[in-house]
C-alpha cells in the first residue's frame, strides 16, 4: 500500500493541510473513519490543480458533521437527503458524505443508499480513476486505499468502468466518461467503450433537467469542443436528440474572445443545424429554461438569415435590424460555427461595434428642438440611430441639425 502523507503536504497549502488535520483529529474523538475520496485523490496523483476537498465519513450524520464543523471553525451550511453536507470556512465551502452503500432499482432512478464502509463507498462509484481514497485517520494518515486498481489505470491512462452494469445503472456516467477522457487525455478502456456504446439507449431514461446538467457540465470544461465531437462520434448525441446526429465535421475548439457567457456559446454551436420545430423540441427535452430556450431558438433563426445578413454591401443599420433582436450567446455561437464568409463579417461588426451604437440626443432633446410628444419622438430616434450607425452623423450636432430638417 502507498503512503501519500508526502504528497499531501507538498500539494494542499498550510491552510488545507491544517483543516484536514483538525477533521483528523476530530474523528479520532468520534472514532469515525475519514477519507479524501474521489477527484481530488485522482488529481493529486495526476499533479492537477485542487478545486474541491470531498471527504467522506463513516457514520457520518448531523451531530457529527457539527462537531466536524466546529473543529475546523467553520459552519454547516447545507445538508441533503443522503448525508451530505457543506462546511463553510471563511470564503471556503468542504464537502462531507456518509460513506455508503448504493443500488439502482431501475436504470435511470435515482439510488438507493445505505450507510457503507468506504470500501462500499468505492465500489459504487463510476470510473476506477475516481475510486481511490486517502486515509486521513490519527493511524493510517495518507495510506491510499485502491481497492479498484484506479492508479494503475492512471499510469494507464484509461477510464475504465467498475463494473458491466455501471452505464445501465446511471446512463450520466457517459457524459461522464467522454468529459473525464477529454479533459485528462486519457483513453476509454475497450470494454469500456464498448459498453458505453451498447448503453446508449439509456438515455432515454435520463430526465431533462439531468440531461441539461449534463451538458452544462460538457460546457464549463476546459476544451467543450473536443468534449462535444467525441461525444457526436460515440453516438452519445444522437441518442440524447436524434437530430443533434445529423450534424458532421468537427466541434470548433474554442468560442473565440467573447464577453458573452461561454455556456450560452457553446448552446449555440451544439444548436446549429437544426430547424426551428427541432429547436422547440430539444427545448423541451433538456427541460430548458426561458435563456436557454431562447439561445436555441434564436440560433437557428440567425441561421435562416445568414444570406441577408451577408448581402453584399449591406448597409450597417440594415445589419443593426437584422441582428438587434437576437440573444448575443446565440450571434457569438452561429459565427464560431459558419466560420466564412460576408455573413461572418456582418455580425462580428455587430458584435463589436453595432450593439453599442446609441444617439447622443434624446426624447426630451428632440422636444427641445421642437418634435411633438407621442409616437413622433420614437421614429426620430431610430432615424437618428440608424444615421448614425451608417456613418452620416457622427456627431450631437449633426444629429441636431438632422432632427431640424426632419421636423420641418
Ligand atoms: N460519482 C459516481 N457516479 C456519478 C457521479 C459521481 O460514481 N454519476 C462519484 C465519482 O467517484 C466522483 C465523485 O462521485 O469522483 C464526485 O462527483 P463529481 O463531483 O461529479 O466528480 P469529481 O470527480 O469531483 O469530478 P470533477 O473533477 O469533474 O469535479
């Protein structure tokens, strides 16, 4: 067995290495087993950055998890159904779980869970590299328990199921698998993928707004475009949405500099190509909300204007007309994706420049200059916005002098 106790120190900083010290000791006073389990255990050992501390407890229930809290200073600030909690330190938040026992009644429901050991606790989880905890007891600090043979598989570089019922019990592991073997470039173990492949189907069984998470997690990735071809190419999308598998050639790898949420981008990419009844339903598939719903939606309208948009010499407030209407997640997604050509270059101006485009003058300006209340004032603004968006005012005095002539 492998000792990690040097790792530990030499990765986690004074202040985590402290805090897990603290939870150390105090699970001696409960006499309760306490493991970093999971992710982070994986990404110490791969020398990747640490986001997250998971720790899971045996026996862990709410008495404990305040003495816990206590120990570290810290608050409780959330508890769930199956034991889990968050302990708030400072600006910091530690995720504690019972290490427990789980099976599925039927694929796609939700587990049922029981109080485990946390060999249990590893034998239940999705991938090998993600079953390996590090003992943080008084006795045993820093031993890795391995019972699944995770890092040899990260010498590997495989993910590797744990067991053949693993996809059919929970069909989100797929999502899983394909985002883990991206992200760390690793391989899908050959039984693995082929299992993966023979599961598909078990996406049906996946609520929407499972389904929706799952993608959202697929977008926070480092590289979502080389999470999104992998997943076309393992028929992962066309059987979430048979549609989505109409749609050929490679993801683009990044969104480009944007100041719009990546998320709602890579929407957009993973949306174009479909039609506007498809659109409202994969909508209604992932569950969406109202700014979701609308990126899809808007994406394949701008699709279905790219020849106007890319008229040649289009005039800007024609540009403007065209575009205003449109979420920009959905504008930034339709150009990443349809990387050529006149209609490119029109949004990006849009993007860029256009959106910002305002008169200087406003209504009470132009009643100032003699316009009459009412629908009047309207018009005059979006004829002085559209001169000025097409370069033939530039300035509040041309816009005045513009409005002069307009209303006499
Ligand atoms: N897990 C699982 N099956 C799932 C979801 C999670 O077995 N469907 C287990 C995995 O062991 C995983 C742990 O629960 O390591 C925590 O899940 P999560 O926070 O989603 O994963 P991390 O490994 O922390 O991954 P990430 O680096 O993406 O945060």
């Amino acid at each position: 067995m492998s000792n990690l106790a040097s790792i530990l120190e030499s990765r986690l900083g004074r202040r985590r290495l402290g805090w897990l010290r603290l939870l150390s000791e105090a699970g001696r006073d409960r006499a309760a087993g306490i493991y970093l389990v999971g992710g982070v255990v994986r990404d110490l050992l791969l020398k990747r950055p640490i986001l997250e501390l998971d720790i899971s407890v045996s026996g862990l229930d709410e008495a404990l998890a305040l003495h816990l809290a206590d120990a570290l200073g810290g608050r409780l600030t959330a508890r769930s159904q199956f034991n889990t909690f968050k302990i708030a330190v400072g600006s910091t938040v530690i995720d504690l779980a019972m290490t427990r026992g789980e099976s599925y009644a039927h694929p796609g429901a939700l587990p049922d869970v029981w109080p485990g050991s946390i060999e249990q606790d590893l034998a239940r989880r999705d991938f090998s590299v993600n079953a390996m905890a590090i003992d943080l007891s008084v006795d045993a600090w820093g031993e890795l328990l391995d019972p699944m043979s995770g890092q040899r598989d990260l010498e590997r570089r495989l993910i590797r199921v744990l067991h053949p019922d693993s996809f059919a019990d929970d069909a989100t592991r797929i999502f899983r698998a394909v985002r883990y073997a991206q992200r760390l470039e690793f391989r899908l173990e050959e039984g693995t993928a082929d299992l993966l492949k023979a599961s598909l189907g078990g996406l049906d069984t996946i609520s929407g707004d499972r389904l929706r998470h799952e993608f959202q997690r697929v977008f926070a990735e480092p590289h979502p475009g080389s999470v999104l071809s992998r997943l076309a190419d393992l028929g992962v999308l066309e059987a979430v949405f048979p549609p989505l598998g109409r749609r050929s050639g490679p993801w683009p790898d990044e969104n480009g500099p944007s100041d719009e949420a990546e998320e709602l981008v890579w929407l957009s990419t993973l949306a174009c190509g479909l039609n506007a009844g498809e659109a409202a339903q994969f909508a209604q598939r992932l569950n969406m909300g109202s700014a979701w719903a609308a990126v899809v939606r808007d994406t394949v309208e701008i699709e279905g204007i790219l020849n106007d948009v890319g008229s040649p010499g289009i005039l800007r407030s024609s540009v403007y007309h065209l575009l205003h209407q449109y979420h920009p997640g959905a504008l930034v997604g339709v150009v990443t994706t349809h990387s050529e050509g006149l209609a490119r270059d029109s949004i990006e101006l849009y993007l860029r420049e256009l959106r910002q485009v305002r008169p200087e003058l406003n209504g009470r300006d132009l009643i100032g200059l003699g316009a009459e209340e009412g629908p009047e004032i309207g018009r005059l603004l979006e004829t002085v916005l559209e001169a000025r968006l097409d370069g033939i005012v530039t300035s509040r005095a041309g816009e005045e002098s513009l409005v002069r002539r307009l209303i006499s």
